[in-house]
C-alpha cells in the first residue's frame, strides 16, 4: 500500500508535473541509511545472550546510566555542587533523544529539535541556559536576554492547507466563521488556564510538572482524553480538532482521542516564557536540534564518558556499606564486551522500559512493571540532504517549521533556517517527522522492522511529496532515517495518578532515578528536573 500511494503523491504537486517521470526515476536511485539506536543492544538483552566475564572493573562515587538529557543535566548538577568524582555510561546511544548527526558541514536532529522559552518556574533550565551561554542577562528575571542565534527568527511556520500555504498552523483561510470563532474561544480558554492556581495556592499547569497543583477538580482533568475534553466543551470545529491531534502528535507521539486532557492541555498552558529581545512564544533551536546543548552539559559537566549499555544494577552491603553494581556490555564487532561499575550511588538516567528489566528489586521499590510502565511510542526522522532548494509556491517562503495538513507525517524542518546570509546555502538539510500514531505501537514497532528501506523512505517522504510534488526528489543527495521503536512515553489518562512512578520520584537510596518518563511523557524540561534532582541527593 506504502508503494501504490507514494506514486500517488509523486505526482501530486503542479510544481513539476513535466517532471514526474524523470523525478520518480531519481527516487528509484536513492538508498536510505537506516538507523536504529540501541536495537541490537536491544536485542542481545531481550534474548538473554551469555555475557563473558567482565574484563575490568571501574570505580567511582556517582555512576550515571545513560547520557541523554537526564544523564547529562545529572553530571552538570554534580560538578556544580563540587563534585567531580563520578563517571557516566553511555547507553545505547550517546545524547539519547537529544543526538543529532551531520552531513559535513551541516548538522542535522535525530530527535528533539527545539526549546520552548523557560517560564520562571523553570528555574533548573533557566540556570542551564544562562551556564551555556544561551541566556546572556538576567536568567531569573521576568525577560531575560537571550542569545540572537538561538532565537527562532521568522518566517518560523507555516501550514499547507487546501493546495495553499498560510502562515500558522491552524487553519485559517478559507475557514467557515463559526470555526474561526471556535478557535478564538479555545485560546482564551488556554490563556485562562495559564493564570488559574489550584486550592493549593499553585499554578494549575507548570514545569516541572510536579509542582503542578494537585488541586482534585484539575486533576479530574487526567480522567478523560484530549478529544473527550473538547467535546465536553462544545468544541466541534473540524480544523481545532485537527490542530489539537497534531500537535499530541508531534509532542507526544499519541492522537488526542489517546492522549488525557491534562496532558493535552498543558502543552499550551504551562509554556508561556517570555524574553527581553523576542515576542511571547518565541523557541529556541539549532541545526543539529538538542544535541548542542547535550554536548554543552557535557563539557560543563567534565562527565567521563564510558560506552555501552546496562546489563544489571544491584544494591551490595548495608549501612555504610551499602553501593551498587552496574554489570554493563558493549559489542565490538558484534561481539558482547562486559565490564563492572562499582559506586557509592547510581543514577539510572534510563527509560523505565529498560529499567525495569535491568534494576534489580524494582518491585520492592513500589514499581510494578505491568501497572507501571507506560506506553512508549514509536518515531521516524528522516534527514534529506538536498543539494539545492526546491522550488516554493508563490508568495509561499519557506519556513523553519513546514507542516501539512494530513497524518501521520508531522511535516519538517529546515536546518539552514538559523544560517544568517545575505543569500541562502547552497546546500540544506530538510528533517522529516513521522509519528506512527495511526496503528498501535506494537503494530508500529513491527512494520519498522519489517519494511524495506523503499517503503520506510516513502513514508518518510509523504509531507515531501505533498509540498514540492516529484521535483523534489532531484533535489535529494541522500537520505539518513533515524528509527526509534520506544522514543517517548505517551501521558494516556490516568497517567498522573501512575502509583509506580511516584514510587521511583520518590526513592532515595542507592539507586536513583532520573528521567522524563517520571513525569509521563518526554521532555527537555523534565528530563533536566528529574537529573539536577537525583545529583542532589546522590551528594546529600
């Protein structure tokens, strides 16, 4: 079905008609790079393959399992509270949700690819930014400054919707009044919300998330879905509906008739940062999405870095005594490497998928991996290296964020938006998104593995197609696909009230969590929270 569709939309834009023939002819000829982090980790673990005996056994105070956001915020906190005797274990993939690539020069996301500015609740990614150099003045003040080049510049999105262009993602033009109405009475309601505090005294909506009130009448809320909520409300308008799905989609991973409404509506509601040299709303990127600021925690931090991936974590001695041990592998050359880490603590800066399978005595923590473990969703991002621009309808610029108005693609972003030229590059990177939220995600993980590089490229390509027709694939030089079977959590209902994730918040021993998924779904602000919160009680 992938195969029949895509030479449906191979033709569908008038751009190059003339073209359509000579352009799938040039499609037929690119050979997507397939990348799947940590699946053959992944897999060497879940057959329970026989390990050799470690070949060494390295010491250290604080040993941090995994080095995406929560790993490394961990590392950065530790050093600032004047420790430096701790040592990080990669995990499957450097940088995790946060890495990036390159082609060249120009580097690309394969993962999340922007920060929405940090309201003053946020104070832990307030001080990270300002320690990067991103805030330049006043980090805790109202505005701060923050760095120009970070600064999303416009135009900064647009929608294609009915053969058109229009600026914004919701639609607009050529939208009956009484949706138009719709959509300015759901606004109001979000900036309502925004301002609303709980009988607690706290602001219904924040990050981090557990300083949300927990005011019952909001927490009502995480009962019903997203959609369920909206019909609730006498939302009806087609548009509102596909505006609030998408944008589940694209920050969860999940439709709105999946994902609960508190977590629907918090996504608008508790992102409202503000800057002394930007308008409200404004986010921060880069080329190479998150990675520069991975990597800037890192080189803050002074972490040492040690490749490969959890086997086993347990608890030894008692008292003053009492440590962990981390059993951990890598493959060199397809062959299982194992070494021992020794520590006074240990952080697990791991999905709670992974955790619970490698964190010995995770049930006596109050984690019951059937119970607990939330619902991962699976992702693509496909990154083209085009070796000039397409063409653009007229009156139509391209924007930093592209999006069309159909699913399951989630439209894409441009890496050279950011590059302040007189003229534009010669060359660029347009990154693909794919949420696979239109089949389950067991259903979803399946067809990654089965499809063949041609189909994984089509679905890839489908927003592509949609917008520049078979043009744009003379265009292309080469294509890397980023697969990620468990990429995110997806806050389902009842996820607020998840009695396993509260026990792992909640845990103070030698072994610490620290990741996004305590909170239920997958986020910088989050991640960063959870690390500079297991860094402090692992030097208490």
């Amino acid at each position: 079905m992938l195969r029949r569709s895509f030479l449906v939309w191979a033709g569908a834009s008038g751009l190059a008609a003339a073209g359509s023939v000579a352009g799938y002819r040039r499609w037929q000829e690119v050979t997507p790079t397939l990348h799947f982090p940590g699946r053959d980790e992944g897999h060497f673990m879940r057959d329970r393959r026989a390990l050799p005996p470690p070949s060494e056994v390295l010491e250290t105070d604080v040993a941090i399992l995994g080095s995406g956001i929560a790993g490394l915020s961990a590392a950065w906190k530790l050093r600032k509270l004047g420790h430096s005797n701790f040592m990080m274990v990669d995990g499957p993939q450097p940088y995790g949700n946060a890495a990036g690539g390159r082609f060249g020069d120009l580097e690309y996301p394969t993962g999340g690819h922007y920060l929405p500015l940090p309201s003053p609740e946020s104070v832990h990614v307030r001080e990270i930014l300002s320690d990067l150099g991103v805030i330049q003045r006043d980090p805790y003040g109202d505005k701060p400054y923050y760095d120009e080049r970070f600064l999303l510049h416009a135009p900064e999105e647009r929608l294609l919707y009915q053969g058109k262009w229009q600026e914004g993602f919701i639609p607009t033009e050529g939208v009956p009044p009484v949706e138009l109405a719709e959509h300015k009475r759901f606004f109001a309601e979000v900036e309502r919300l925004r301002q609303m505090r709980g009988s607690d005294g706290r602001r219904i909506f924040v990050f981090p998330t557990v300083q949300s009130s927990e005011d019952a009448e909001w927490r009502k809320l995480d009962s019903v879905t997203l959609k369920q909520w909206l019909e609730q409300n006498g939302y009806r308008s087609p548009t509102l509906h596909w505006y609030l799905n998408y944008c589940c989609r694209d920050d969860y991973g999940a439709r709105y008739d999946q994902v609960s409404a508190w977590a629907g509506l918090h996504y608008y509601c508790s992102r409202w940062g503000r800057a002394a040299n930007a308008e409200n709303g404004t986010w921060l990127t880069w080329p190479g999405g998150l990675q520069p600021l991975a990597s800037g925690l890192e080189r803050l931090s002074g972490v040492q870095r040690v490749g490969g991936t959890v086997v086993s974590v347990k608890r030894t001695g008692s008292g003053k005594d009492a440590g962990v041990e981390a059993l951990c592998f890598r493959l060199e050359n397809g062959q299982p490497r194992s070494y021992l880490v020794k520590a006074r603590k240990a952080i697990c800066a791991m999905p709670l998928y992974v955790a619970e399978r490698v964190v010995e005595g995770i049930r006596e923590m109050g984690y019951e991996p059937r119970r607990d473990t939330p619902v991962y969703a699976p992702w693509m991002v496909a990154n083209f290296l085009l070796k000039r621009f397409p063409a653009e309808l007229p009156r139509a610029p391209l924007s930093w964020d592209n999006v069309v108005y159909q699913e399951p693609g989630l439209g894409y972003v441009v890496s050279t938006h950011q590059d302040i030229r007189v003229a534009p590059p010669e060359k660029t990177v347009f990154s693909s998104y794919v949420a696979l939220s239109d089949r389950t995600p067991a259903s979803a993980r399946r067809w990654m593995v089965t499809a063949t590089p041609a189909e994984l490229l089509a679905l890839a390509s489908v927003d592509l197609q949609s917008a520049y027709g078979a043009q744009f694939a003379s265009c292309v030089e080469r294509v890397d696909i980023t697969l990620r079977g468990h990429a995110m959590a997806a806050p389902l209902p009842g996820f607020r009230s998840n009695p396993g994730l509260k026990a792992l918040r909640e845990t103070d021993g030698p072994i610490l969590f620290a990741h996004a998924d305590l909170s239920g779904f997958s986020v910088f602000e989050e991640a960063a929270w959870w690390g500079v919160r297991a860094a402090q009680l692992a030097v208490k």
